[in-house]
C-alpha cells in the first residue's frame, strides 16, 4: 500500500522544474543527430555577402558549481587538462577556418563564455588569444566580450584581459548578500565583486556589466532591495538581471527530487518579475535604460552589446570548444558536451559535433522575430526588407491576443511590448512558433 502523502498541487505561479528562458529557434529538442551532415554542408558553403561572422568560445571550468547551474562544467581539471582543452579548441578552429564558409573572413564579435573564462590564468589567456588571433584576426571586431567571475580576477588577470583586446567585460555577480551566495553553491563573496569592480573600472574596459539573479535561494524582499541598491552605486555601464529558473540537471532540482517536492524552493515568478520591475525602475531613476528583458544600460549611444544583437539577427557564429552552440549559413548545431568525446573527435580530424537542425527560411525569420521580441521593439521594415514578410499580418492572430493581454503595441513600422510584456516575455514567444515545434520540452 502506498502510504506516501501526495505533494500538493502547485499554484499557478510556481517556479516549477524546467526551462523557461528561450535562447533559441526550433527549440534544442528538434535537433538531432541524423543532421550533422547539414553542418559540413553549411561549412562547405560560400557565405552570404555581408553575412557577420562571430566567434564564440566555452571555458568549461569552474572553481565551483553553482547549485542552479545546468551547464556542462568542469571542477576538477588540472592545468595540464586545461591546457590540453585550449589545444584541441586551437585545432578545432584552425579547422574551421580553412572552410569556404569562413575562409578570409574576419570575426566581428567574439565572446569567451563557460562555465569560466577568467578561470584561465594569464599565460594560458594570453597564448590561447595570440593563437586564435593568428588563425583568424580580430582586427575587424567590434566587440570582445568577457565572462569574469569575481573572485578569479587578481590585478594581473585584469590588465591581461584588457591587454588581449577585450572592450566587454561581464562580471557574475549574482548578488551581493554573502549568505545568499555560500547558500546558492557560488564561490565567490561580496568583498572579492568589490575589489574586482574597483580593478576593472582601473582598466578602463569600454563596457564592464553586472549579472545578476532576481529569486535566488533565501532571497528576501530586504536583500534584493539592497542589491539594486549596491548595483547603482557601482554604476556599471550595463546591468542584466536574469529571473531563476531551476532546470533539471541542477543541484536544487536533485535535491528537489530527492524530497519529493514539486514547487523549487525559491520564490515564484510573479515575485521574481516584481523584483526585476522594480529593479528596472530604480535603475531607469539613476538615469539606466531598458534595452532589453534583462538588461538596463547607462549610455544605450555608447553601449552596445554586439555579440547579443547580431546572434540574433541571423549572423554566422562558430562555437568552439565543448558544448558549444553555432550558427552556420542557416544550420544550427551544438558541440559534443562531453569533454573526453570532444578531445576524441578533435584528435580524429573529425567536427566534434552532438546534433544540428538545419532551417528553413520561415524558421530562421520566426527565430530572429522572437530572440528580437526579448529587446522589447521588433521593426517591421526589417522583416519586410530581409525576409518578404509582413510580421503584422503574419502573426495576427498572436498579436491580437497578446494586444487584447496588454502585453504589445503594433503600430505601421513596429511591434512594441509594454514593461509588463518584456518581463514576461519568454512566455510570450511559443505562441509564434510553428505548430510542430509547440512543446512544453524546450531544451
Ligand atoms: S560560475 Fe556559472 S558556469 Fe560555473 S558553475 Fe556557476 S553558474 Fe555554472
């Protein structure tokens, strides 16, 4: 007989198990491994004129893994290993780079993500820097973007990151209440962000932003009041600020699973889109602009993010290292994300491929209208010009209804959502997908 009490139905609001952040177009659980043949197809390809190519590249390694952390990353790694792991990413690219989608082209972004890139030391980031450069120059690039986390970043880590050329440096801070990070798994603390912050702004990086999580573990009204509070005073360029969600490969799930609990031990999504609003508006009162469903910049003139805005108007990007994400000549596709797999394909000459999907021209404006909805406008002109389609009589029906919810605006030449629509917009975005691809399994 079953004598267990069952858990109790969860509210409406609920943070829930899974994923609700939506990065990307047809959803991750349509690629497959049959299309991995797409991906030397789309290599072997000549570029579209004017088409921008980004380089993007994962450090799997982290000091310690965050209890809400559902990425691939490494806590046990050597520097040997490290180093073996930037060597297969160098052949990886240098690959790459001899096939006619790439050949004699310039990156115009690049982005050093994980996991944690300033988990690297400084020769290692040096030497791997000159050698990427050498195989495809960074000369053109608008932007270099950085991922640091505080507590990896002494003075000489600093100015070697400056010195390699990065203009974009992203601090995870998460938040700035000590108990809230020892609780949620993160291996930094208050003072190291103070310190890091003081040294990056010495560097004089063109943009320096700050992450942070509304709804971590244990956060209360009080301490996220006091994180926007400290965020201000720092008055970093660009302050993006994520909602928690708990997907299922993280720590807080299995521990969620473990005691049979169905609702995550955090607070719920209205709360969590109350604390971003009201974070929004804090932040546009110290003189902040919203330029996104996550992030406030000081001078939207001088503050770009070019990484973000040309992932999502359809440029080129080769991914490289475990795990990583590409976009090649219109096929997606995504890197083994297993390491010792990865180093296997690398050493055979082989793209250290997992699964792709190659899409359609509809798929592809679908993607780029929906990743464009999350910065709030959508022009139509844009649509008109590069994919022949009106975006207004297209979505219609969506549009009506989300219109009717107070969520957008359309007018002739733009499609705008209102504060409350942008904080909720990854919800918004299924109703625009295609039928096929209307799954609650978003990864
Ligand atoms: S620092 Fe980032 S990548 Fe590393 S464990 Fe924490 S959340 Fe994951």
């Amino acid at each position: 007989m079953n004598t267990a009490i069952p858990a109790p139905a969860p509210a409406k609001s609920s943070t829930l198990a899974g994923n609700y952040f939506v990065s990307n177009y047809p959803p991750f659980s349509f690629w497959s491994e049959e299309q991995k043949v797409e991906v030397e197809m789309a290599l072997n390809s000549e570029p579209v004129p004017g088409a921008k190519l980004g380089l993007y590249h994962h450090i799997p390694f982290c000091r310690k893994r965050c209890h809400f952390c559902y990425f691939r990353v490494y806590t046990d790694k050597n520097a040997k290993d490290i180093q073996a792991y930037l060597d297969a990413t160098i052949t990886e690219l240098k690959s790459l780079a001899a096939r006619p989608l790439i050949r004699g082209r310039k990156p115009h972004f690049v982005y050093f993500g994980g996991g944690t890139p300033s988990y690297l030391s400084t020769k290692q980031l040096t030497e791997l820097t000159d050698r990427m450069k050498a195989i495809l120059p960074w000369d053109a690039a608008e932007e270099i973007a950085f991922e640091g986390e505080p507590g990896t970043l002494n003075a000489a880590k600093l100015a070697a990151i400056k010195q390699v050329g990065v203009t974009r440096l992203s601090l995870g801070v998460e938040h700035f209440d000590d108990h809230v990070l020892e609780i949620n798994g993160r291996a930094h603390r208050s003072g190291e962000v103070y310190t890091a912050y003081e040294r990056a702004r010495a560097e004089q990086f063109s943009q320096i932003n700050i992450d942070l999580i509304a709804g971590m573990v244990e956060e209360t009204e009080a301490l996220w009041q006091r994180n926007i509070e400290e965020t201000i005073k720092l008055r970093p360029d660009s302050v993006t600020i994520y909602q928690m969600e708990v997907p299922y490969n993280t720590t807080i799930y299995k521990e969620m699973k473990a005691e049979g609990k169905l609702v995550a031990p955090v607070a719920d999504w209205a709360t969590k889109r109350r604390w971003v609003k009201e974070a929004f508006a804090a932040l546009e009162s110290a003189g902040y602009t919203i330029a996104s469903g996550y992030t406030a910049v000081l001078d939207p003139k001088r503050t770009k993010f070019v990484y973000r805005d040309e992932l999502w108007s359809g440029a080129d990007l080769l991914g490289l290292g475990v795990a990583s994400f590409s976009h090649a000549a219109g096929v997606h596709y995504q890197n083994l994300t297993e390491i010792e797999a990865y180093h296997a394909a690398v050493a055979a000459g082989e793209l250290p491929i997992k699964r792709a999907f190659r899409t359609t021209p509809e798929e592809r404006m679908i993607r780029e209208f929906i990743l464009q909805m999350k910065l709030g406008r959508v022009e139509l002109g844009y649509f008109q010009e590069k994919f022949g389609v009106d975006i207004a009589q297209r979505f219609a029906a969506q549009l009506g209804h989300l219109a009717a919810e107070g969520f957008v605006t359309v007018t002739p030449t733009q499609v705008t959502l209102s504060r409350d629509g942008l904080l909720c917009v990854d919800t918004l975005l299924h109703e625009f997908f295609l039928s096929q691809h209307r799954t609650t399994k978003i990864v």
